[in-house]
C-alpha cells in the first residue's frame, strides 16, 4: 500500500512541475490495447516535467477466473521517465521503467512451453524489477497518438507453488532473476 502512495505523490510532483512548461500539450491519457485482448482493464497517465521529458504511470489487472481450474489473475504497474528525442509525445522516445506486478496463475499451456508446470500447478507470487525503453508515437489526430513502445531489462520473482484446484494446497515456494522483456504496449493516447 505504500508503494500506491508514493506513486500518487510521484504523480502529483509531476504535474506541479507541468505547469512551467511550454504552451503545448502535457498531460496524456492511455491505454494498452494488447491487454485489452487478455480480457486486462487497463489504464495509463503521463505527465510532461521540462522540455522534452515526460513521466507515465501505468497500470492493469485480470481479476478473472476461467473454468477447469484456469486462472490468470495479475495486476501491474509500469513507472517510467522518458526522454523524447523530438518533441513531448512525438516521435521517438527512450525511457527507464520500473515493473512491479502481482500474479496468480495456474492450469493454463502456455505457448513454446514457456513453463510447462503451469499445465498441471499454481503459482501465486510477484515480480520487481526495472528496465530500459523504447517508443515511438505517431499523431493520428489532433489530440489523439498511436504509440508503441518495448522495454527488456531484470526482475526479481517472488513466488509459492501450489496444487492446482480451489483447494490447492503449497507444495514450494521460489525465487528467479530474470532478465529480458519487461515492458511492451501499443497504446491508444489521448492528449490534454
């Protein structure tokens, strides 16, 4: 919970530092449209600070349950300072990301066999970790972008094995480093 107040005051910081900008646009609206495909309600804002610099605090969950023992409940939120390598919200971006989400999935045949004991298993745990980006944002309308944007970089996992089922009971716990992907968005912008 600390972590969601320190997030909110990072955010409030930002937009009192927006109100020196230029007279151009600095305060986004986003959201991802990939998650929208894994049924994950997500939301994003970013603020710009100086010049070409903006931060973007974004965020999604999965609340659902599937039948036969399916689940692939998460949460995440991505903090990230970007430099824009043209204009605020044009063009090309590079930014350093945080990740930190939350994950509780289990009964599922993950595609290339990325972890093969999910078919059978529950894992329950988290991830923290940081990264590099890069994006890119095209204007498609006055005050609307098409953005996309990756990042790789390390995390920590966090997690507890379980049997699968409601009644599922804890059969290990672990932990990993990790290094690759950590971020990725197409994102649909609206600015103000």
């Amino acid at each position: 919970m600390r972590f969601f107040k320190r997030a909110f005051f990072l955010c409030i910081f930002c937009g009192l530092l927006s109100t020196h900008t230029q007279a151009q646009k600095t305060f986004a609206i986003k959201t991802n449209i990939p998650h929208w495909a894994t049924a994950s309600p997500n939301l994003g804002v970013e603020v710009a600070f100086r010049h070409q610099m903006t931060f973007e605090l974004s965020g999604g969950f999965n609340p659902f349950q599937f039948g036969n023992d399916k689940q692939w409940k998460h949460w995440i939120i991505w903090p990230e300072a970007r430099y824009w390598l043209n204009e605020r919200f044009n063009g090309h971006s590079i930014g350093l990301h945080g990740v930190f989400a939350g994950f509780d999935v289990g009964g599922l045949d993950l595609p290339f066999n990325l972890w093969p004991e999910l078919k059978n298993k529950r894992v329950e745990g988290n991830i923290n970790g940081i990264g590099l980006s890069y994006g890119y944002a095209w204007i498609i309308g006055n005050s609307l972008l098409l953005e996309v944007n990756a990042g790789g970089g390390y995390g920590r996992l966090h997690y507890d094995t379980f049997t699968n089922g409601s009644n599922g009971y804890k059969t290990d716990y672990g932990r990993k480093h990790y290094i690759g992907p950590t971020k990725g968005a197409i994102s649909l912008v609206y600015l103000f």
